[in-house]
C-alpha cells in the first residue's frame, strides 16, 4: 500500500519505518506534505504575520517585545488557534498528514487545536538546547512508545546556514550528562523562570554545541515529526533571508497502549491512576531512566 503525502508519496514499509525511527531517535521526516499551492497560502500569509507583528515592535525595548508579540531574540513564537483562521484550521485537518500518522499507527494522536510560527530572521542567533516535556512526574514519562509529537511544517529549504533544526537521538528516553547541565544551569541562573530570555552566549551550556547532535536539513513542505521529551535545537540563521516553520502539538490518551506497541509496557504504566493528579516540571527525575557519560 502507498500513501500519498502530498507532493509525495510514502509505503507501508516507508511508514513503519518512520515510526520505528521516531520511537528511537525521537523524530522522523516526511517528505513533501504539502502542496505548492497551499505551501505558498501559508508562506503568504506567515510573511503577513510576521511583517505586522514586526513594525509594532519599533518603539519597545527586547524585553517588553518578547513579552508583547512573542518576537523572540532567537526568532518569532506567534501562537495562531484555528479560531483565528481558516488556514490553520486547514492545516491542523491537513489530509496527507492525517493519512501518514494512520500509517505510522498514529491515528490516536489529537490536535491541541493551534499551530505556533516560528521564524529565524536573518542574522537570528541559534535556539537553546531544550526538550518541550513538562510532565516528568507523570509515570506516563517512561513510555517507551511516543506519546506527546509536534509536527512541524518547513516553508523554506533549511541547511546548516539557516536555522536547521537540531536534535540529539535518543534523549526522550535515556538520560545523558546534557539533562543534569541543563538543570543545574536553570537552578543558577537568575532567568531561570523564564527561559525564552537567556542570555545568548555560545559558551553557555544551552548553547554548546553537544558531541551526538544531528543536524535535520528538510525541503519546503517537508514535516519533521518530534518527540517532546527530546532535547533539540536550531542552529543559527547566517543567510539573508527568514527561516519559518510551523509547529502543531498533538497528543495521544495517557490511559492505553497504542494499538500497535507489541513489547513490554512498563509496570509503572500498567499501575499508573488516570485520576492523579502528577503535577508538572521541567526536570527530568526517576522517569528518564540511564546515563551516557
């Protein structure tokens, strides 16, 4: 069977072999989701966002543009709901990527009902290491299928030049020295409760380049799938032109196996009360088990 994606298209065999590499690497990449057409609805209609949210920013200072617009120093964070348009609504409901997570076996992942743009301007530094997982005390943290992805969808070519998103394989599920850095830098540093305004500093720890990193390169309509608990990164954007993408939350139910998982299911899952209430943190703890040093 083939799937169509798209521009492209995608096996049965090509499918389970994306699931397998997003179960173990934590991400995986679908080739040409979107049509030309619609890629250049979304390119048209992110550069108007970003150009409007830009030319409000003139008269703040860094920090009051941060905390008014979401304009980042490492780029742009515009949360756009699909109350707000027709577009994102389409994307969220997008059918080639709807019929390659069924394929995947991933038909029981559900929307957040947004989609986040994320632009690099050009010169714009490189994004901090960090994992988007803040459910650590959750038992739910130890499975070892995905359970929380974001789908990305690339509107421009990416490359080591231009903001190409960074990930280091195998952080959802084993723990390696970069948690324990991570950690210990957010407990000193003053920002530390609000991590979108660190310091930019290629020494820092949340900035180091990391010995198991990859780089991703993808083409425009290309969707790079994530796992939330991987740390990941972009590289800086040295080109002369933005870099944006948009990102979409999707999550599966906390009390069932996936349908398809054929190996051990952990007893702290099998034993885990759907009513509890685990409460969050940003630090991984007994639920990211092992050590890389």
């Amino acid at each position: 069977m083939t799937v169509m994606t798209g521009r492209g298209a995608v096996t049965a065999e090509q499918a389970i072999e994306n699931r397998e590499k997003l179960t173990k690497d934590g991400f995986c990449v679908v080739r040409q989701v979107l049509s030309h057409d619609f890629l250049d609805e979304l390119r048209r209609e992110t550069d108007r966002l970003l150009d409007t949210a830009t030319s409000r920013q003139e008269l703040l200072t860094p920090r009051a543009r941060a905390a008014n617009s979401g304009l980042q120093y490492q780029g742009s964070d515009l949360h756009l709901r699909r109350e707000d348009g027709e577009l994102i609504d389409r994307l969220i409901n997008w059918q080639p990527a709807i019929d390659a997570l069924l394929a995947m076996g991933l038909d029981d992942f559900e929307s957040h009902g947004s989609f986040i743009l994320l632009s690099k301007p050009p010169g714009g530094p490189r994004l901090y290491w960090h994992h988007d997982w803040m459910d650590w005390n959750d038992p739910i943290s130890l499975a070892p299928w995905p359970q929380k992805i974001f789908l990305s969808y690339y509107l421009h070519d990416t490359l080591g030049n231009n903001g190409c998103f960074q990930i280091i394989p195998g952080s959802h599920r084993k723990r390696i020295d970069l948690h324990d850095e991570l950690e210990r830098a957010q407990q000193d540093s003053d920002e530390a409760t609000n991590i979108h305004f660190l310091e930019h500093d290629e020494r820092s720890v949340e900035f180091r380049e990391h010995p198991n990193q990859v780089d991703v390169p993808v083409k425009a309509g290309d969707l790079v799938i994530g796992e939330a608990r991987a740390l990941h990164a972009a590289r800086a954007n040295s080109s002369d032109t933005r870099r944006s993408l948009l990102l979409g939350w999707f999550e599966r139910p906390r009390n069932t196996v996936p349908g398809y998982w054929q190996h051990v299911v952990p007893k702290e899952i099998l034993k885990r009360d759907n009513d509890v209430a685990f409460g969050t943190t940003r630090n991984p703890g007994r639920n990211l088990v092992g050590h890389d040093r």
